[in-house]
C-alpha cells in the first residue's frame, strides 16, 4: 500500500476514534430556543459618579450570579459580552416577567426606620407591600452591610416560610440599635417597623415581635423575617435582600423566550431534515458516482460523525440556526467530493488509468476547493464577529462545518478512493469506478459544442430587468422588519384550534388592542407584534387568543430595545458591506480583477433579488433573514470560484480561443458540478422548508432562492462582465509551466 495512503489512514483513524467517543459519551449544549426558557441581555448605565465600564460590568455580573442563583433556575448561564452588557440565560423560566424584575434592580439596598404613617410634609414616603403609605427616615443600614440571606421553613407556631438575615461589621450594631429605637413604639404602631428599600420600593416591612424590649434591639447579627410567606415568596425576598445593588444601573436591551414545545419541534424538523437529506444524497452520489460515490457517502457519514463530535467537544450552544446550519453544512460537504470526482472523470479520458485519473483529480480540484472554503469562511467569520444572538452560532457551526468537510473530502475521501481504484477487480471493471464515462448529457454537450454566452450581453439585460423587479418589491411593498431590527416586542401563540389571522385581529382588537400586528406563521400559530407591550398586555392578548380558539399556548416572546434594534440594523448593514468588500479583495487576489468585480456585482444582484422576493412575499427581514443572506453570499461566491479556476486554467495553457469561448467552455465544463452540489443542497433545504418550523421555513426560503439565482447569476452575471470588462485587454501570462489538457467537462 502507498506511504501516503497509510499516512492518511492513520491520521483519519486519529481524528475518527476520538470523534466517535465524543459523540456517544458527550451531549450537545442546546440553546434556549431548542430546550425552552429565557434568554435576558442587560446593558450597564453611567450612573452619577461611576463609569459604566469592564470592571463595574464585572461586578454587576458577580451580583447577578447570586440573585439567579437564588431563584433557583437549574443550569443558569451568565456572561459578560463587550465591555457593558451581560447575557443571563434561564432555562426552564415561561414566565420572564419575574425573572427580569429581580435582575433589574438597580437601586442600592437600605435598610429604614419607619416614623409612623405617611402625613403632610414628611421627608420621605413609600407604600409598604400592602399599599399602604409610610414615612421614612434616613437609611440605617446600605446593602454592605447585609452578608447573606436565605428562606428557610418556618419554626413552630409559625405560618409559611421565613427568610433568615445575616448583618456584616458594624452593620451588626447598628441593626441592634435601630431594632432598640423601634421596639420603643407600642405593638401595631407603624413605628415599630423597620423598612428594606430597594429601588425606591418597599420590599419588606416586618414588624418587631412583641417580645424584643424598647432599648434592647435584636443582638447577635442576625434576625427572621416572618409575613406568611409562601415558598416562592421567601425565595424571592432573600434573593433581593442577599443580591444587594447593583454597582451601576442596567437596562433589559433584549428578552426573547421560548416555550419547549416550540424547541421539541425545531429539534425533531431538523432531525429528521437532516436524515432524509442525508439519505437522498447518499443515493444520489451512489446512483451518479458508483464506487466513488461510495467512498464519498463514508466520507460524509464520518463527516456527520466529526463535526456533532466537535460541537460537544467544544462545548458550543446548539440554537435554531446552529442547527439549522449544521444540517445545510451537510449538503455543502458534497461540494467537494463532487468538485474532485468531475476533474477525475476528465482526467481519466486523457490518462486511461483510474488511480492516476483520481490523483490528478485531487490535484487539479485542490485551488478551487480551496478558494471555496475561504470564501465559505468569510462569511462564518462575519457571522461571528458581526452578528449577534443565535445568529453567532450558526457562524460557528458554519466555520466548523466547513473545516470539518475539508478533512472530510481532502484525507478521508481521497483516502478511500485510492485504495478503492487501486484494486484489481476494479481496474478490470473500470466502469464500476464511476470515473470511466463522461456521461451521455456531457458527450452530447461535447458533440454540440454550443456557444454559451454568444449572446452574453442580453443575458446582462435580462438580469438586470430581475434586479429592477426586486427593486420595484423594496419600493412598492417595503421590507417586513422583525423586533430584531425595530426594537419592540414580537409574541408567538399556538391555538389550540386553527384560526385564521383576521379572526384573531378581531379577537385581539375586542381586548382593548386594535393597533396591533397579527400576522400567521408558517407552523399555523399566530404572530403578534407591537412597539411597546407589556406582560400585562401579552398575558390579555393570550386570553383573548384562547377564548376564541379554545386555548392557546405561548411558544415564543422576543423584546428588543430601541436602542439595540438601531444597533442591530447598522450591524446588518456594515457586515453585508464588509462581506461583498472581503469577497471583492479576496478575488482579486486570487483572479485578476475583472473576475472580482463581476462576481462582486453578480453577489449584489443575488442579495437583492432574496430580498425583493422578501419583500414581495411579506416575509420578514430579520437576524436569521441575515444569516442566510450571508451564507448565499459564500455559496454563491463558490460556484464564481470554480468557473474562474477554470478560466485561469484555460489561460495559462491556451492563448488562442477567443476569451468568450473560453469561458462559455469553463461554464460548461462547471455546469454538471454545480448541479449535482446544488441538488444535494436544495434536498436538504426543501426538507427544512417542509418540515421546519416558521425560523427554518424562512431560512430554508431564503437559501432556496439564493442558492438557485446564485446559481444563475454566475452564468448571466458574473461570467457576462468579466468578459465585456477584459475586453480590448491583454490576457495574463503563465505562472508556471503545466501540462497541456483537453478541456472535456464532467458528466451530469
């Protein structure tokens, strides 16, 4: 066996066992909006005296972390994102609205002597729990002074739980002296009271047992606050009184929660999604590839197996668009498996030996595999560094996807079909490979011998009219914004009879709501949004819904700031002109720059025909809406990639045809690769706009048409410009030496 296949196999076998003990022992750590719960980002405020930044966000988080772990939430997460906001995740928490209260106090904690009840000109007055009005004086102990506190059950005689206090320093004395000064009021005086104050609201107001003597206070450092409480009340005041202040003030930017049902389904649609595009791709790459398809198919398993295995490893969330990349990164891993078998099939006619065919195959293919996956990466890295939210994570699964289906195609699958075609049986049946035949469309093709783009300048035309037409979309229809990037709150109820959208706009106009936006989703549920709703609101509008319907359930609630909305859109707009700029440099590194302009502007025309069908369609326009626009960016630029490889191969080696015929011959020679990849992709895609839920239909839509007038774009845009900007121009000279080739194409 040849050294380098041994070498491979072992390096396929280090990366293989190790993968395959990560996902059999290891689970995935699933996002919000796949286990259900609510996500909450804060941002620190400036306050009088104290700069919002890292260090005072530091110890807001440090606060923060105590006060969710008072609530109880089972595996809570809280980080730090940039220098002033803070994302808390609660998994499990249907009802925010708690939740968020208790994270959003900002006030610092005091500790009051209460003077009696509220009357004209008194200094300071607050309503106790109850509503009544009391005066207050000067603060006796801050929120230092408390060293912890916790609800415990009550003792004998004593109704419900109780929350046991503990002071700090000096706080210890002065809590006896001001219980001392308390106890001197007579028995349901409101003078006998002590007041905890946080955020200029009465929290609690115990009064001090009959028992405690005038003069005499509470000693020890330590007292038991009693008031019938329940469990989840005791729970909630030694979380507030513990938690303390916070050290600057914060503002709640962004809430969205996520009812599990909503995530089972996401879970289940892309399960099965993925198995049956998996499965459909198999058979297509054995029906079209024989042997090699064969090869191609373990690759991909392995592929699968890896990349599940990296996501555990690396411990990333999994969200509803990580999964969803992760099943269209599936479909992008055919790319270059099929990339390499087309030049393999072409090889072969020229050397007559499989094994040789499949090593120049590789070869030959690297440079555009390559190019592929940076470009591919470009746009992942943008995902991350400009995106916020899940949408960041679909960057990830999408680098790793990539990553993964380079090792997958370059070592695994190389691998394989080596050793494969190097068997005796198989050079004697050479037909078996998959590698012998050109392929009846591809002959027919070669025997014709058409002239692609000898009318390339109507095809410039033509597009540009289905530019204009999405244009005239944006105008006349407007774009669909979602809260993401208008700021305000968007809800999502599932009924639990079908109702239609004007039904349930009558509903929820006979609430007392007529302004606001109902709208259905693709999973049958209803959509209500709004620029300001309050829980109050939201909690009206569902009975409103499930009076009508006969139920109805919360699935999905999602708040966004003004402030981050604006910042979201200014985020959405700089990363699409980065990504066309990154993609413009890139290529003209690459190509010579006639290349690079044209499939710069053939990326614009395909970013503006998505959203004008966007548009047209009243689909919204939201932070997934950008995460697959950026991914058509990538995929689009792929198949550019791999028309110019070939027009710079064609260069390099031929001087005499005419550029117009070497490009139509590089679109043709292209052309069965762009269509077996675009099959396997748009499968897996077709299956997550049936199955998914309304996110992945919308996804799905967005790369269905991307993908497919990118596709064309190539054809009509990109390789149409490039030859009207070279003309009159001279052609490049070679690089280097190479072997001179047939250009005979790739089978369909």
């Amino acid at each position: 066996m040849p050294r380098s296949v041994v070498v491979r196999a072992l390096v396929a076998l280090a990366v293989l066992v190790p993968s395959i003990w990560s996902a059999v022992t290891l689970r995935p750590t699933l996002g919000l909006d796949l286990r259900g719960g609510t996500q909450i980002v804060l941002e620190t405020r400036d306050a009088p005296g104290t700069v919002a930044d890292a260090a005072a966000t530091d110890r807001v988080l440090a606060v923060l972390r105590d006060r969710v772990d008072g609530l109880g939430v089972a595996e809570p997460a809280l980080s730090r994102s940039g220098e002033r906001r803070i994302v808390v995740e609660l998994p499990g928490v249907q009802d925010p609205a708690e939740a968020a209260d208790v994270l959003g106090r900002t006030a610092q904690l005091t500790i009051h002597p209460v003077l009696g009840a509220a009357s004209p000109g008194t200094a300071r007055v607050l309503p106790d729990e109850d509503g009544t009005a009391l005066a207050l004086g000067p603060p006796a102990l801050a929120g230092e002074d408390v060293s912890g506190a916790r609800a415990s059950t009550g003792t004998p005689g004593v109704i419900g739980s109780v929350v046991d206090v503990a002071f700090a320093g000096e706080g210890r004395q002065r809590w006896q002296q001001l219980t001392a000064q308390a106890a001197c009021a007579p028995s349901g005086d409101p003078a006998r009271r002590i007041a905890i104050v946080l955020d200029d609201r009465v929290i609690s107001s115990p009064q001090l047992d009959p028992s405690i003597a005038c003069g005499a206070g509470i000693p020890g450092g330590s007292t038991t606050i009693t008031g019938s409480f329940s469990r989840e009340q005791a729970g909630d005041l030694a979380v507030l009184i513990s938690g303390g202040a916070l050290p600057v003030p914060v503002e709640i930017i962004e809430q969205r929660t996520v009812g599990p049902t909503l995530g089972a389904a996401a879970i289940e649609a892309s399960a099965v999604a993925a198995a049956i595009g998996v499965a459909l791709t198999g058979v297509f790459l054995l029906t079209v590839y024989r042997l090699v398809g064969l090869a191609a198919v373990l690759a991909l398993a392995a592929y699968v197996v890896i990349s599940y295995a990296g996501l555990t490893a690396l411990g990333a969330t999994l969200t509803l668009p990580g999964l969803a990349g992760f099943v269209l990164a599936i479909g992008m891993a055919v790319d270059a498996n099929v990339l390499v078998a087309e030049r393999a099939r072409e090889e072969y006619q020229r050397v007559r030996r499989l094994d040789r065919a499949a090593e120049i195959g590789y070869r030959s293919a690297l440079p555009a595999v390559a190019d592929s996956a940076v470009t591919t990466l470009l746009a992942a890295g943008l995902l991350f560094g400009l995106a916020s939210g899940p949408v960041r994570g679909f960057g990830v699964t999408l680098t790793l996807g990539v990553l993964v289906s380079l090792f997958s195609a370059l070592v695994l699958s190389r691998m394989l079909t080596i050793w494969l075609v190097r068997r005796r049986w198989i050079r004697q049946r050479p037909a078996w490979s998959g590698l012998a035949s050109l392929g009846p469309v591809r002959t027919w093709l070669g025997r014709r011998d058409p002239d692609l783009l000898r009318r390339h300048r109507r095809l410039l035309v033509c597009s540009a009219i289905v530019v204009l037409l999405a244009i005239a979309g944006v105008v006349a229809r407007g774009l669909e914004f979602g809260v993401e990037f208008t700021g305000g709150r968007a809800v999502e109820f599932s009924t639990a009879r079908p109702m239609e959208p004007e039904a349930a706009r009558e509903a929820v106009a006979d609430a007392g709501f007529p302004t606001l936006a109902v709208q259905a989703t693709g999973t049958g549920g209803l959509s209500v949004r709004s620029g300001d709703l309050t829980d109050e609101d939201v909690a009206a509008v569902r009975v409103a819904l499930a009076d009508a319907a006969g139920g109805a359930e919360l699935l999905r609630d999602e708040r966004i700031g003004p402030s981050l909305g604006e910042e979201l859109r200014r985020g959405a707009l700089i990363a699409l002109g980065v990504a066309l700029a990154a993609q413009l440099i890139y290529l003209a590194v690459r190509f010579r720059w006639v290349f690079s302009v044209g499939a710069v502007v053939a990326l614009m025309a395909n970013v503006t025909v998505v959203v004008g069908v966007f548009a047209w369609w009243g689909r919204p326009v939201d932070g997934v809406f950008l995460a697959a626009l950026l991914t058509v960016i990538g995929y689009t630029v792929n198949d550019s990639v791999v028309v110019f490889d070939r027009i710079r191969e064609g260069w390099t080696t031929e001087h005499g045809p005419a550029l117009r015929r070497l490009v139509g011959a590089a679109v043709l020679a292209t052309l069965p690769r762009t269509v077996n990849t675009g099959v396997s992709t748009l499968v897996i895609l077709a299956a997550l706009l049936v199955l998914g839920g309304d996110t992945l239909v919308d996804f799905a839509l967005a790369l269905l048409v991307g993908i497919v007038v990118g596709t064309a774009s190539t054809i009509s845009v990109a390789a149409p410009l490039a030859i009207e900007l070279q003309r009159g121009r001279r052609p490049p000279a070679p690089r280097r030496p190479v072997a001179r080739r047939r250009s005979t194409g790739a089978v369909l």
